[in-house]
C-alpha cells in the first residue's frame, strides 16, 4: 500500500447523536495531524440500550466496553469516549494517546420559562440520573430554605430537556459541555457554579484511546493532547480513584489550573462527596504547584489521593454506601 493511498484510520464511537458529534470533532483533528482519511465505525454499547438508571447498572464503564473490546480485537483502530465515563484504572493494553483541550466543564440548567435554579418554585422536579447532582442540588436547595424534588431520568438530550418542554418536569440539569458540541448551549437557562454544584471528575474532556502496541498511531495522536486538560482531569481521577468510588457514586471533583501572568503555576483541585438527599455534604479544596515538566503526572495524581485521604478523614466513607468492589 503507498502513501499516496493510505488505508483510513477506523474510529469507533458510540451511536448517540453527542458521541457522533465529539467523534467528528476529532476525527477532523486526526485527519489534520496523521494525513489519512478516517471513517467512523458506530458501536453499541451496553450502556446505550440500557433501560435501567446508570447508578443501577454500575455506572462505570457501562459506555466504554464495547468500544475497548472493538480495539483489542483490531474491529477499529481507535476510540473516542467523554472521559468521565472511563473507569479509574487504565488497562495495560491500552493507550490514553490524548486528551484534547476541554469544553465548560460545569453543570448547567435547562428550565422551564427561562427560570435559574434560585428562582425554582419549592418542591420543583428537577431531572437528573447523577447522585452527585442529586446530592448537591439538595443541599442548594436546603440552603435556600427550599427543596426540590430530583427526578431519576436517562436518555439522551432532545429526551431529556422534552420533559421540561412537555411539562412534566420543571427543570433537568446537564452538563454544558454536551449543549455546547451540539450547538445548543443557548437553551441553558443557567450555567451552576462550580461553588455550587461540583461537576463529574473529568467532565467536558475526552478521551482518545488506541491498542498500546500501536505505537506510532499513539504517537500520533498525542499531538492532540492538551497537557493542562490532562493535568487536571488526572487530578480529579485520582481522587474518584482513592474514594474508591465508582461514577455511580456521588463524588464531584473540579481542577482549576491558575496562572501567574502568562504562566499557568498553581492548580487547585475541589472535591465533594455526599448523601444523596443532601443533609451531608463533605467538602474540600487544595492547592499546589503544577510540575514545571507537564509530562509528570505524580503531581497531580498525588493531589487528588490527599485530598481524598482528607475528605475521608472527614466522614466521606459514609457517605458513599456501597463502595464499588
């Protein structure tokens, strides 16, 4: 085979109208940096036709699977999945080749007659099938000397903010990252403070993933990676990954990488874990020095463990009931 007709690269992604669209996004990316053509390969996974609520079905990795096994088994040659849907631990015979800069990584609202979430009737029903979410959203609520009521639903975009637009609910909450790939962001009615409610460890990045034997393919992706949105979701795993909590759980987790003038010095990582009626919530911050070598991941994966062996320290263990085995 020359070079003038080079065999097009297989991406595997899931079916959803969000992945096909994360998916082209860096399918555009690749063709710039490798030159070849490259032609998506639609995948369904276990989590796509699902009809139990993710915290039933574990959550973690429910999406990412079948896109693995399509690698291992040669069926594509690499894969796009939103990070936060990645279990922890990543497996040896696998490469995360690049995480490409991150979209918002906040929560937003979508509600009913352009309302936020502080202008919400009392006992308002808002949709979300996150614990965290849950969990946070009560809290807020509690502190307004309210409450909401938080509705479980799945489903993909248009499913969820219909049942605002049929009435059924008052409000859903999403993440702002999806809204925006889809071009759709302006139908937020609220972006939520990160102060107020903590986003899933690693939400608004990807993930592209490639066989760890391909060693120029990986080569060739990392020149998609952005090393700020790598030290910083690598931060937030790492603390999900020593509360030992699925993505089930109701574990948030938020990096901020602070510059100092033109250079980025400091990063600060918030965590919060909580019960998911929000009478308990354990929140905590830390700061420290981004390595000046961004390469050097022990930074930041030893941020997120001390802040999880503070949050623990503090009654999170309690609060998650069961621990993912």
């Amino acid at each position: 085979m020359t070079d003038s007709n080079p065999r097009a690269l297989r991406l595997g992604t899931r079916r959803s109208k969000l992945a096909m669209a994360q998916s082209g996004m860096v399918a555009d990316a690749v063709r710039e940096v490798t030159g070849r053509p490259v032609e998506l390969v639609e995948i369904t996974t276990y989590g796509d036709t699902s009809r139990e609520h993710l915290a039933q079905i574990g959550g973690t990795g429910v999406f990412v699977s079948a896109l693995r096994d399509a690698l291992l088994d040669g069926t594509i040659d690499f894969a796009v999945h939103s990070l936060k849907d990645l279990p922890t631990a990543q497996p040896e015979e696998l490469a995360l080749a690049a995480v490409p800069p991150r979209e918002d990584p906040r929560d937003v609202l979508v509600a009913r007659d352009g309302l936020t979430f502080e202008e919400l009737p009392d006992g308002a029903r808002v949709g979300t099938g996150s614990p965290r979410r849950m969990a946070q959203l009560n809290a807020w609520a509690r502190s307004l000397g309210r409450r909401v009521e938080a509705v479980p639903i799945r489903g993909n975009i248009d499913t969820r903010i219909g049942y605002v637009e049929k009435g059924e609910l008052d409000a859903v909450v999403l993440a702002a990252a999806g809204l925006s790939r889809l071009g759709r962001i302006e139908e937020a009615t609220e972006r939520l403070s990160p102060d107020m409610i903590l986003p899933a460890p690693g939400q608004g990045a990807l993930a592209v993933e490639c066989a760890a034997h391909n060693a120029q393919l990986a080569a060739q992706l990392a020149e998609l990676d952005d090393p700020f949105t790598r030290a910083a979701v690598t931060a937030e795993r790492s603390l999900l990954a020593a509360l030992e909590a699925g993505c089930s759980a109701p574990v948030g987790a938020l990096a901020d990488l602070q510059a100092d003038g033109q250079a980025v010095t400091e990063m600060r990582l918030r965590g919060v874990v909580g019960t998911t009626d929000g009478s308990t919530l354990v929140q905590l911050s830390t700061t420290g020095h981004v390595p000046a070598s961004l390469g050097d991941a022990a930074t930041p994966v030893n941020m997120g463990r001390e802040l999880a062996a503070e949050m623990l320290a503090k009654g999170a263990a309690g609060l998650m009931g069961e621990r993912a085995l």
